[in-house]
C-alpha cells in the first residue's frame, strides 16, 4: 500500500520532507512495487537466465528437487524456442499430450480417467497457472480427488502455486494444511503468496508454524520473510530472522543477503545494511540499488551518488529503480549538472519505465531550480500519470509561479485525460498560497469543500488555507479556520498563523497561538524568537524577557544548519561556524567584507534571528556566520561575475539571512537562488519571487 503522502509545505520536518521525495520518486504504482516487495524476485528473474517471469516456487523447485531440475530447464528451454501458444511438448506415449488445447486435454482426461498418469497432472496444471485457468485448473483437482490419486509433494505444492496465482489464496491454503507431508517448498510457496499479496502478519504466522515443524528454511524462504519484515515492528523481527539466517549459514547467499540489506534499508538501519553489503559475495543491480535507495531514502544523498558512481565504475548495470534512486539524490543535493548527466545516461541507455524516470527527471530538474527544464521534459512525454501533473505543479509552486500553477491545473481538468488527486490540490493549493494568488486558492478550496474534484479535503489542505489566510493578513479568518477545522490543528499550522502574525505584527492573535506552540512543542527555539519579537514590537519588554528566559530553559536547537552550492559539479557544503571547509578562513573574511559593504547601502542585521542569548555584538557574529550566508559568499567568490549563485539550504532560512541576500543580489549585480526547505527564493535585483513571505 501506498501511504498518504505528506506534502506539507507549510513547515514540514525533515523527515517529512524526505518522505516526500521518496514517494515522488516511487510513486507510480509499478515502480513502488516493484521497488517495495520484490526487489530481489527481479533480481531472481534477471538470473534465471532472463526467462520470463519465473516465479519464486518454479526457481525453488529447480535449486531444490533434482528431480524437477530437468524438467524445468527442458520446460525453459522449450518455451524459448517454442511459438507461446505452445507450452510445452512432452512426447512420451503415457504421458498427457496437452499441446496449448486445455479443453481436449481435459476432455481426454475425462474420457481416460483414472487411467492417467501423474505426468499429466503437471503438465495440465503448468498450462492452468500458465493461463490463469480457474474452471479448468479446478477440474484436474477435482479430478484427482475423484480417483483417489494420492500426489507426491510437488504436485500437491503445484497446485498451491495454481490457487494463488488466481488469488484464491484460501484455496492455496486449504491445500497446504490437507497436506500429509509438507517440504521446505511448499512452505515457502505459501509464505510468499501471502507476502506478496501483502499479508505480513500471515505471512510471519506461517513461517512460525514452519519451524515448529522442524522444516529447515532455505534461502527462498528466508528472503521471502524479509521481505515482509517492514513497518513499525519489522526491524524488530528482520532482526529475529537474521540471527536464524546466520545460524542457518545462508549469510552469505546473495539472495538473502540482497533481501536482508533490503530490510535493514528500509528499517532507516543504514549502517547495518552498509555491512551486509560490503560482505556480498557479488554484488548485483538488486542489492547495489537496494543500498543506493537506502541512503537516498534517509537523505544522505551525498553517500548515495558516490556509491552510484563508484559502482558505475566498477560496471555495475542499472536499472530504472537504480535511476530513480539516484536522481532523488540528486534533487535533494540540487546537484544539477549531476542531474543532467544522470538524464543523459538515461537517454542513452534506453532504459525501459521511462515514464517513472521522466516524473523523477521533472522533480530533480524543478528542485535543482530549472523549471524550465523539468517543463521540457513534461513536454516531450506521450504519455502522463498524475505524478507527473503533480511532480510539475509542486515545481511551480516551490518556485512561487502561481500562474503556472493555475495553467497547468486547468490544462490538466480540460484535458481530462488524467484524473486530479489529493496531491494535485494539495500542490495547486500551495501554488496559490506561494504564487500570491490567495483568492484563487480560496476559490479552489471552496470547490474542493463542495465535492467538485471529488476528492475530500484533508488537513494538508486546510493547512494551506489558512497559510493563504495568513498572507492576505485575514488572521481572524484564519484563526477561526483552525477552529472549524475537522481535524487537531498541528503545530506546523499553529506554527504558519504565528509567522503571519508576526509579518502582519497582530500582537492579540500572536500572542495566543505563540502560547499555544510553546505547550505543544517547546523544545522549537523558532516560536520563542516570533513571540519575543512580536512582543518587542509592542514595546512589551517584560515579556520579551520572560520568553527569552523559557526558551534558555527549554528550547533545543536540534538540526544543525547546512547550505551548499554546486561550483564545476563539486559540492561544497557549509555549517553553521563552519570548521571543515578548506577555504573558511576566505570565506569568512568575504562574508564579513559583504556585511560591511552592504550596511551603507541600509542593511541592518536582525539580532533576534541568534537564538543565543549573547550580547548584540556577538549575536551579529554568530549571523555572519550562518551557513546559508558562507555559501553564499563563497559562490559569489568562487563564479565569474554576473553568473547566478545558487544555495541550497537544509532548513528554513532564516529572515536575517534572507535580507543578506537581497542587498546583495542588488549591490553585485547577481541572481540569486535560495532554495530552503520550504519553498525557492529567486532574488533579482533585491526583489524575492516569495514576497517575504514564506
Ligand atoms: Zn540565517
Ligand atoms: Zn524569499
């Protein structure tokens, strides 16, 4: 299942933020499938000599019942070659001739009865599975029960593999439990049935009740069972079955591995899945893209793009998964030139999901500040799924392009080839607030209310309302809004009003809400610094103190503060007092060259932007020594004169840094694009495309 997606732009954690991307990247269906449950049954079926789909029991067979071995290889090798309506071929005299004719067949079986070897039970039951033959694969069942043919385990697991590949997984089940005598295969048949339809807990149930039978798990098994080791408690268990896999001694095979790198990845565990794949004894596309999604997932994007090109080096393949992995990476870094060069691999290579590609390229080109690009690509597809619509509305937005927005949203309704979804309205929505159209937005809220999208509201959208209410300074609409508001208003919501009042200096209705953060999250040092200036501004010093006071006591400044640029597709990145950059000491010489510059033209810093309570001097110290404003300083160091700078900022940036970069966009003559956490700030000439505002 895909889980709703968080696209909260009004203050979203980290977290969330990172979510999103993620899901943006895998949100077609296939894409997430395949990326989700069955990475390594891709895997599995690129090694099966890329026959078509073989499924997990057909593979299990041939490692497992020598027996089957040839008959599979011989199965595999005839449908090769043979036209597909011809399945399979066996051309012993006793055996059933089925030729691709189910019907005769089964109507020869009817005739021959009892008289018919077990031989024909498999081929005839191949066929079923083969065709999705309910009627017909139910016959040659009944036809067993009727002449009290008692089948070997193989057969009994082949009929288990009919039933749930028709998805009567009550069927498969009913079989397994009649079973006199079960082995690891049957076992392991069921358990991923019941995996891949996404019955975990039945799944996990049955793999119980396989040990308890002291049936020893094999490979197939232990890869199937982790890879319904997800979700809240699926660490916890991953855990569990990798201390059996251990004592197992399947450590080492790389389907198990792939599966338990997989686990630990998805379980946010990176560390340990960096040590499960650096002990594979091969790597393959599955565990490599495993591994790469792994970091880019947790937002650690960096690690994720330096093993992509490692491994590119050392010849890894790639696949569109691998792909969509990176260019996540990519966008969360805004790693353009990186991200051009992915897209040219992917052009080049042909790589088939390209419609999943083409929605990953729209987002890192729109998050890496090229719209234009991320429109190109729009453009150019034939065909569209709703993340693409959304993947290019979001871009807009972020970019504060609230015509777009709207264009492209009645583009979209006209066309009515693609249906709008929560997201869609969410990014429309968001479009407005960020694009200054308010009363469209408003507009289009009153019509969601009214059921005309057919999608019902939810409290992302709210949200955005009363981040539009806010803007257009209607704070006692807004404040009711969250009232009226069918859901527990979130801080992130609290939050938007409190900035609003703040823009707006509305001490009465600030003053509420500031309190009201406090309780909810006290530890976030921003909503002292909003309420102790709002107070400041009505001159309320004593209060001032106060909240200064309760926010020594308990705020805590929990992610550090990180920006970046990209200079000769080298990233350099920036922290807060930075100590590891090789030219800080440069750096920090221009910033304050800037400051002083800048200050003659009107720039005054905004103390209350240092969360320290330091005296004034030292608080304007640790300002210059934001990273937003290193970074800044050193792209307008590092590039010719008149080329655009751009900075990359992991948090929201801050209004004192904002300023920075206006006065200086004016005085040097230089575009500048911020990207913070929320939204892009396009300055030009001292002018920010989000109207201070954001
Ligand atoms: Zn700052
Ligand atoms: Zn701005």
């Amino acid at each position: 299942m895909i889980s709703r997606i968080s696209l909260r732009l009004l203050a979203p954690t980290t977290s969330e933020i990172r979510s999103f991307d993620y899901h943006e990247a895998f949100l077609d269906v296939r894409g997430y499938r395949c990326f989700d449950n069955s990475l390594w049954l891709q895997g599995l079926t690129g090694r099966l000599r890329n026959q078509p789909k073989q499924t997990l029991t057909e593979a299990t067979f041939r490692t497992h019942q020598p027996m089957q071995l040839s008959r599979f290889l011989s199965n595999a090798l005839a449908r090769k070659t043979a036209p597909s309506s011809v399945l399979r071929n066996p051309s012993k005299s006793d055996t059933l001739r089925s030729d691709g004719c189910l019907r005769e067949a089964l109507l020869e079986m009817a005739i021959r009865g009892p008289e018919m070897v077990f031989a024909g039970y498999v081929a005839l039951l191949d066929e079923c599975v083969e065709k999705r033959a309910l009627r017909e694969g139910q016959r040659v069942h009944a036809h067993m029960i009727k002449t009290c043919y008692l089948p070997p385990v193989y057969l009994w697991t082949r009929l288990i593999v009919f039933y749930t590949k028709i998805g009567l997984l009550g069927d498969a089940r009913r079989v397994l439990d009649e079973m006199p005598l079960r082995n690891v295969v049957s076992w392991t048949a069921m358990i991923s049935a019941y995996s891949q339809k996404g019955y975990a807990s039945e799944a996990l149930d049955l793999f119980q009740q396989m040990l308890r039978s002291e049936t020893e798990p094999n490979e197939f098994t232990f890869a199937t069972i982790l890879a319904t080791c997800t979700g809240e408690s699926g660490f916890q268990l991953g855990r569990q079955v990798h201390s059996l896999v251990i004592k197992n001694n399947y450590e080492s095979q790389i389907f198990v591995g792939s599966s338990l790198l997989d686990m630990y990845a998805k379980a946010g565990k990176i560390h340990e899945a960096r040590e499960v794949f650096e002990c594979l004894p091969e790597r393959d596309v599955v565990s490599c893209t495993a591994i790469i999604s792994g970091y880019a997932q947790l937002g650690i994007d960096e690690e994720a793009i330096e093993l992509f090109s490692r491994l590119q080096r050392e010849g890894m393949d790639s696949n569109y998964v691998t792909y969509a992995s990176v260019l996540t990476a990519l966008s969360g870094l805004a790693a353009l030139n990186h991200g051009r060069q992915v897209h040219g691999h992917v052009l080049r290579h042909e790589v088939p999901f390209y419609v999943v590609l083409q929605n990953s390229l729209i987002d890192m080109y729109s998050k890496c500040g090229s719209v234009t690009y991320a429109r190109r690509v729009f453009n150019s597809m034939s065909e569209r799924t709703v993340i693409s619509w959304n993947a290019m509305l979001v871009g807009y937005g972020k970019h504060g392009m609230g015509r777009q927005v709207t264009e492209l949203f009645e583009l979209m309704t006209k066309e009515k080839k693609v249906a709008p979804d929560t997201v869609t309205l969410l990014a429309v929505l968001s479009g407005c607030s960020h694009g200054g159209l308010e009363e469209r937005g408003l507009q289009l809220f009153q019509e969601i209310i009214n059921g005309e999208h057919g999608v019902q509201p939810e409290m992302e959208h709210y949200g955005c309302v009363i981040d539009m209410l806010g803007r257009a300074g209607q704070l006692q609409e807004a404040f009711e809004h969250i009232q009226q508001m069918p859901f527990e208003p979130t801080p992130a919501i609290w939050g938007s009003l409190l900035g609003a009042c703040r823009v707006h200096s509305n001490v009465d209705i600030g003053e509420l809400v500031g309190h009201k953060l406090l309780e909810l999250e006290p530890e976030n040092a921003g909503n002292y610094v909003i309420l102790s200036n709002l107070y400041a501004t009505a001159g309320r010093w004593e209060d001032v103190r106060n909240v200064r006071h309760l926010m020594k006591e308990k705020a805590v400044i929990k992610e550090p503060g990180r920006s970046w640029v990209e200079l000769d597709q080298v990233l350099h990145t920036f922290h807060a007092s930075d100590r590891l950059h090789p030219r800080r000491a440069e750096v920090f010489e221009k910033v304050k060259d800037l400051s002083l510059k800048i200050k003659a033209f009107g720039y005054v810093p905004d103390l209350s932007c240092a969360f320290y309570d330091v005296d004034d001097e030292q608080k304007e110290k640790i300002l210059l020594g934001h990273s937003e404003k290193l970074a800044l300083a050193f792209g307008l160091m590092a590039s010719a004169e008149g080329v655009p700078v751009r900075v990359i900022k992991n948090l929201r940036i801050c209004v004192d840094c904002h300023n920075f970069a206006k006065f200086v966009s004016k005085l040097y003559a230089r575009e500048i694009s911020l990207r913070d956490k929320n939204r892009f700030h396009h300055i030009v000439n001292g002018i920010c495309t989000c109207g201070d505002y954001w």
